[in-house]
C-alpha cells in the first residue's frame, strides 16, 4: 500500500539505497495488513492489522527502482541531497505510493537550494511531474 524510506541521520541515498524503510503491506489473500519498520536493512518491527479499504499497488507495476531514478533525477534536475544540517532530512530519501489514478515513485531532495520531489512511474522509469518548496 505504501513504502518509503526513513532517516538515518546521515547523507546517504546517492545509490538508491537507504537502510531504514517503514510501511505498510496489504495481504489481500489473508484479508489483513502487514506494517513494519526496517532499520540497518533489518526487519526490527512488524504488526499484523485488519484489512484496509486503501488502494494497493501489485509487485508486477513496479519494474523501475530507486537505482534507476536517482540518477535521472539527479542528471536531468540536478537534484542534490539534503545536508547533514537539515533539520530531519538527510541524503536523498524515496517513497512508492498511488492516489486514484496512478502510481508514484518519488525521490527527495534539494533543487537550487529548496526542496523538492521528483515523481517517475515505477514501471516505466517515466518522469511523472515534481514539487519544489517556494521558499
């Protein structure tokens, strides 16, 4: 249903990767939730709930991963990773979540100083659109 990556207090992320995870899995076959945190790329908590009427995202519409958008994100945006003085941010962070119609693979960071949020399709790799701080 969701994922995304969760802060470590450094400025990592430039790989696509990031060890600290939480999110919530929908078991639609048992008719039930899985939510759990990931720290250190180790499952360190998990929760089974009731089932949810939000919308899911199946493993067959994510072909494109982390790996893949941050270097588009960063060769075509110029997308730089928060600082270690951000207040609550650092490094890149990425998220996997879907609204009525689509499906989004984002990546966080800083354009020109500001943060921003680039949107790729994650089974094409397609740039989907971004959001920039006005600030």
């Amino acid at each position: 249903m969701f994922l995304n990556s969760v802060d470590d207090g450094q400025v990592s992320g430039q790989d696509g990767k990031k060890a600290n995870w939480q999110g919530v899995f929908s078991l639609t076959k048992k008719r039930s939730q899985l939510v759990f945190v990931i720290e250190k790329g180790r499952l360190i908590k998990y929760k089974l709930t009731g089932a949810s009427d939000e919308l899911t995202i199946k493993d067959e519409w994510i072909k494109t991963d982390s790996t893949k958008i941050i270097k588009l994100a960063i060769l075509n945006f110029g997308l730089q990773p928060s600082p270690k003085t951000h207040p609550f941010s650092h490094g890149y962070h990425y998220r996997i979540i879907r609204d009525q119609k689509n499906i989004f693979l984002a990546v966080n960071g800083l354009i020109e100083g500001k943060e921003a949020e680039i949107y790729f399709d994650p089974k094409t790799g397609q740039y989907m659109g971004r959001t920039e701080a006005t600030n």
